[in-house]
C-alpha cells in the first residue's frame, strides 16, 4: 500500500515548490519544510476523525468534494499554473483544512510557522494547497467504492507512518503523539529490561495496590473520609442537576415542507429547521438569529451526541436547496468556570458543528463560526435555568 504522506509530497515537485515560494512571498526552502509538516498534520486530523463510523462519514463527504472536479494530485501543475484555478484551489482547500483540523486548525496553523520559519499568512495558505492534496490520495487509496469501514482501515495502516512524519509536538494537539511515543517507551523498556524492569517497578505495584485496598475497604466500611473544598468545576464539566426535569410540553406534529428543487423535510413548528425554512422561503430580509434546539454535545467536550445528528442533517439538507445562503454558528456558555477554558469550548463547538455541515454537503465558505464563551447571556446565571439557557448554539442568516 502507498504511503499517504509520501504519495502528497512527491506530487509537489521542486519546481512547484519553487513557483509557490514565489507566490506566498517564501523561500522554497521553507515551502519544502511546511508542506513536509503540513501534510502529516492534516492525516493525523484525519486519523482523529476515523475513529468512529460518523466521522470516518464525514471524511468520505471532504474526499467527495475534494475529488468534484477531478483528483486534484493528478492535475496539479495545471491547477497551479492558472490564477483562477489556483485561487479556487486554495478557496477550497481553507474549508477542506478546517473541516479535516476543526478546532485545531489555528494551534496546527501557528506550529507550522514556527516550524519552518514561514509567515503565517503562508502556513496558511500552505495548509490550504495542501488539504485536498491529502483527500486526494485517500481517495485514490481507497479506489471507486470507499466505505467508511475502509477509510478507517486505511488509516489504521498508515498510522505509523502519519506519526513518524509529524514534526515534534504536532501530535500532541490530536491527542495522538503522546500516546504513539508512550506505547514506544514502553515497547523498548520492556525488551531491554526484561525481569531487571521488573523487579524495579514491582515495589510501585506492591504500594499502589495496598493504596487500592485501604481506599476500597474503607468505603465499604462506610467510613466518613476528610475532604479539602474544591472549588466548583467549571460549565463544561458539571453533571447534570439532580433533580428530574418537569414533564416537556406536546411536541406538535410534524409537517412536511418542500424545499427548492423538490427534496423535502420533516420538522416541527417551532424547531429550528422549521424556523430557518420558513424564514428563507419568505421576505423576511436578513440577519436572523435561530437558537439550535435538539443539539447537545458530551459533557466537557465539543463531540456532538447521537441524538444531535438529524438537527443538523435537517439543518444541512435546508442550506443546501439555498446554495446563496451565507450563514454563520455562534457558540456560547455560561458564567461557570474560567472565561478563557469556556471561550475556547465555545470555539469548539461551533467548529464541530460546521464541519458536520460540510461533511454533509454544505460548502465551508458558506458556513462562518464564531465562540463568544460567557458574554451575551440571554437569561439569568444564577440560577441553573437561566445558566441552561445560556448554554446554546446558535445560527446566524447573514444573507439571504
């Protein structure tokens, strides 16, 4: 099987590199160096991605825009040769990026200008050339009929080979380095110390289950343990309250609304699918703001929950049948916790839903996001209701 890294970077020849030094104002030196990061980052997003079914999904959805005109590896020089052809490519390749690194693609953006010494407006732009590079040889990898069962084979594969190639601290920020490193440390401590290792670490295993048993055999005893106060976690960790929520009101029947060129939806009257059809079927002239309903994400993390899926798919399929539609999600919480740790959750989270909104057909330049963590709070944060209300998402209709 190819090496997905290798199969990218052998497609930018000395000579293209040299052009694109020429255009982002760059040695080609640096160029070379970018890319030869660039390309393993946005694999190891890609890696990150396949490791459930919807996300393995959602990178068939980038592969088939990345391939709508063509593998882009097979037409490159051409694509780089004309003006329009390459500022279409890297038009594309902005949304392609940000829909492979999420929420990372800042933190991947700034390493990559450290790394080789480039401008980050060059990063950037580097990023941008490189993201349907990379789809286009997953695509070319896993030939006319992908699956999402053999994206993730694909990947598995190419996992070492991914994390070999990442620059230093690049894996981190995929959860995906530290754990690749760990699992080598720990390979070769074993073979080199043998029963010598063993011997030296058995002490620590002795003191930690003696520590397992007194913490087990008090708490079966019902003893009353002393606590230090810690001081409340902040929103993005708090378990839900305790008590049951009141009973939920009728939720009205579903209608059946036809959206332009013929496909069709079925939403409720008062949920956000039926608020943002009707708005875009009528007059009603724009800016408006829709709060998501039915969209919630794991606790402490900007991962959408199973039940969040058809709200977004509904959400997809509308933006769709409007292609002229600019839009824009906006994330919020509440006042709980550090303001910076729940503006960046924030960030995340709108990040998250956009790129379910590409992976589902809807254009990454259509689709703009924003975090605003605690400000704009639309209710009271003192009491758990008000904080509940103020925990939203929320999509913006810029125009029409």
């Amino acid at each position: 099987m190819s090496n997905l890294v290798q199969t990218v970077l052998g497609a930018v020849t000395p000579d293209l590199t040299a052009r694109l030094g020429s255009l982002f104002g760059e040695s080609s030196g640096a160029v070379s160096k970018g890319l030869s990061a660039a390309v393993p980052a946005l694999l190891a997003g890609a890696l990150q991605q396949s490791s459930t079914t919807s996300g393995a999904n959602g990178l068939l959805g980038l592969v088939g825009q990345a391939l709508g005109a063509g593998n882009p590896l097979d037409r490159l020089p051409t694509l780089l040769g004309d003006e329009a052809e390459r500022a279409s490519l890297l038009g594309q390749g902005r949304g392609l990026a940000d829909g492979l690194l999420g929420p990372q693609t800042g933190s991947v953006t700034d390493s990559l200008a450290s790394f080789a010494g480039l401008k980050g407006g060059s990063a950037a732009q580097i990023l941008a050339l490189a993201a349907p590079l990379v789809l286009g040889a997953i695509g070319k990898a896993l030939g006319p009929s992908p699956t999402p069962s053999g994206v993730q084979s694909l990947l598995a594969d190419q996992r070492a080979s991914i994390l070999g190639a990442l620059p230093p601290g690049l894996g981190s920020l995929f959860g995906l380095g530290g754990a690749a490193r760990a699992a080598e440390t720990g390979a070769a401590a074993t073979t080199s110390a043998g029963r010598g290792g063993f011997a030296k670490i058995l002490p620590w295993l002795i003191a930690a289950a003696i520590i397992l048993a007194l913490i087990f055999g008090l708490r079966n005893c019902g003893a009353r343990q002393a606590e230090t106060p810690v001081a409340p976690p902040p929103e993005t960790t708090q378990a839900p309250p305790a008590a049951p929520a009141p009973a939920p009101a009728a939720t009205p029947a579903a209608e059946t609304l036809t959206l332009p060129g013929g496909a069709t939806i079925s939403v409720a009257p008062g949920s956000i699918g039926y608020g943002v059809a009707t708005f875009l079927a009528s007059n009603e002239p724009a800016p408006k703001t829709f709060v998501f309903d039915n969209l919630n994400y794991d606790t402490a993390s900007n991962a959408l929950t199973g039940e969040s899926r058809p709200t977004v798919e509904t959400l997809a399929a509308i933006l769709k049948a409007y292609p002229n539609v600019q839009s824009r999600v906006v994330g919020y919480t509440d006042n709980q916790g550090d303001p910076a740790a729940n503006k960046t959750l924030s960030d995340a989270r709108a990040a998250t839903v956009k790129r379910e909104l590409v992976a589902l057909g809807v254009g990454a330049e259509r689709v703009e996001t924003a975090g605003m963590g605690e400000a704009d709070p639309i209710a009271d944060n003192a009491t758990e209701e008000g904080r509940a209300k103020n925990r939203r998402t929320e999509l913006v209709i810029v125009k029409k």
